[in-house]
C-alpha cells in the first residue's frame, strides 16, 4: 500500500470516529438538561440559576431541572459535576470558590481550573462592607485606623472560608494595611444576626442579604467594594473612591465537564447570551442589585485563570486554609 493510500484510509478512520461526537452535537439538546447548583436552595446562586435556565430553556427547546447539592464549600456540588458525562447534559453553575478551592483545600477529588470548560459569565454583584449602626465606626478610614491602632482587636464575619465576604475582607484588610480577626460562619444569615447583635465588628457582604437592615437603621453601610457601586445602595461611596485600592464582587456562571464537545458548548454559551439579554432577565438582576455579564467561553476562561492567579497568591499570603 502506499503512503497516500495509508494517508487516505487514516483520515477516513479519523473521520468515523468522529461521527458520533459530530452527530450527537449537532442534535443538541435532545432531553432535558441538568445544573447542578453547589448551594441550598434559596441563597444567591439558587435564585440566579433559576432565573437564567427559564428563558434558555426556551432557546434551547429542552427544560433545564436544577439539582441543589451543597456542602464541603460547593466541592460535593462541583466534583459531581466534574465526573458527570461530557455531553452537556449536566452542568455547574460556579461562583467564587470555582477559583478559590484550589488554593483552599489540599485533597480534592477533582480539579477546579482543569476539570471543567468554561461556558459563560452570567453576571456579578457588588459587595458592600457593612457595621452595626451602633458601631463607632462612622467611615471606611475610621475602620481601618482602628484596625490599625489596635491588630486583629477588630473582627469580620464570613459565610465561610474562602468565600465571596472572605476574599473581599481579606482584600481589604491587604490594602487599608490592617488587620481583623475572621470569624467563619455556615452561611452568611448567621454571620449577619451576629452583626446585628453586635458580635461582630465588621462584614463584607452582597447587598442584596443586608439591604433592608441598611434601610431600617439597623446596620450601617461604609462603602462598596466594586467600580461602580450598587442600584441597591446608590448613595454609598466605592472603597476605590475613599483611597483604598480594593475591587472584589460575587460572580456566577456556567461551566460544563472537561471534554464536553466545542460545539455543545456553542449552543450553551449562546442560549445563555439570548437569556441575558432578556428584559425579564435584565429587570430581575438590576432588581436584586446584580448585572449581566454574558461573553464568549474564552473571555471566561480568561476571568477565571486571572481570579485564580490573583486569588491563589492572597490565600497563600494569608494563609487561609479550609482543610
């Protein structure tokens, strides 16, 4: 046989093989889809995936069953995924520990940055650094000179190690040079009842859990840890504004198995772009004081590796661990 002959019948080999992947991915989506949610129902990520899947149901012609499986800080929700067939019918909506856990946590099942493809950003939400109102601390500065005057004197609540409030506290303690006692919590509802009991001196939060204890008076809103502050506490100033160099936010997206097919993910990051682009969509974010972000699956992937880069060295820094 000659070379072009073995040449030819290689290729068609390569090509039969890769019928089935072709086939399969060009009738996708032909049931319902999974997303496995790493949180209980109900919290921030619940809601937002609840939000997001009706409408790219609709563009996908298929229904999308959200599945809630919390615990070991999202690394239940996140391993399951990650050993879940790479065909797109199951997938993971990630937030902040997708970049964070690796760092954290010294034996995982799985691999956080290499054990998945990226789909899409949903969306993001300022985090706001929050005191009782009965706290002697008036402003951002009088805080942090207290922290100052007097290290770890001062101490800050968290929905846990590693997550979203962590990361932000810890980034703003680096950059007002001070330092706090961290106190973790299962869950950010009783880091705030401590706060509002007065056994906690500070926290950094989403908007959306403390807002109407800001309203009522009862808690006491400092300043907005974003660029661009939030619609839920339009007249609370940026840290970035006040002097202190610190940007961090909660974010959400979508994230399939390692190995689920180029063209799967097409039609995921696609579906999601139509739903974010929806005025239901748009007007329910804006309403619990998120935006969209949406984007091609490299923009990211790119997010992800720098949030990882940058977080992987503050934990590290600091070091936090969760084992």
């Amino acid at each position: 046989m000659t070379s072009r002959s073995h040449w030819t019948l290689a290729t068609a080999l390569l090509a039969a093989s890769c019928l089935p992947l072709a086939a399969h991915a060009a009738g996708y989506p032909d049931k319902a889809i999974t997303v496995v949610v790493p949180y209980s129902p109900g919290g921030g990520v619940d809601i937002i995936t609840r939000l997001i899947t009706t409408p790219m149901s609709q563009a996908l012609g298929q229904s999308m069953v959200v599945d809630n499986k919390p615990g070991g800080g999202t690394n239940i929700g996140m391993s399951a995924v990650a050993r879940s067939p790479a065909n797109g019918y199951t997938l993971l909506t990630s937030s902040n520990t997708l970049t964070t856990n690796k760092a954290l946590y010294s034996k995982l099942n799985f691999d956080p940055l290499n054990d998945f493809v990226p789909i899409g950003r949903i969306g993001e939400a300022a985090l706001v650094v929050v005191v009782n109102a009965k706290s002697p601390y008036k402003t951002l500065g009088e805080l942090v000179a207290a922290g100052k005057a007097k290290p770890d004197a001062l101490s800050f609540g968290t929905a846990g190690v590693g997550s979203s409030g962590h990361m932000a506290s810890e980034l703003l303690l680096r950059a007002g040079s001070f330092k706090a006692v961290h106190v973790p919590y299962k869950g950010g509802s009783s880091a705030v009842t401590d706060l509002l009991g007065g056994r906690l001196d500070f926290m950094a939060i989403n908007p959306l859990e403390v807002v109407s204890h800001v309203k009522n008076g009862s808690l006491r809103a400092l300043a907005m840890l974003n660029t661009k502050g939030s619609p839920l506490l339009p007249e609370v100033k940026t840290a970035q504004s006040l002097g202190y160099n610190v940007q961090a936010t909660v974010w959400w997206g979508l994230n399939a198995p390692k190995g689920t097919p180029a063209q799967v993910v097409e039609t995921l990051n696609k579906a999601l772009n139509t739903a974010l682009a929806t005025p239901e969509v748009k007007t329910r974010l804006a309403e619990i004081g998120a935006s969209p972000v949406g984007g091609t699956p490299a923009e990211f992937a790119q997010f992800i590796q720098a949030e990882s880069a940058s977080l992987g060295e503050l934990i590290k820094a600091a070091g936090i661990t969760a084992d």
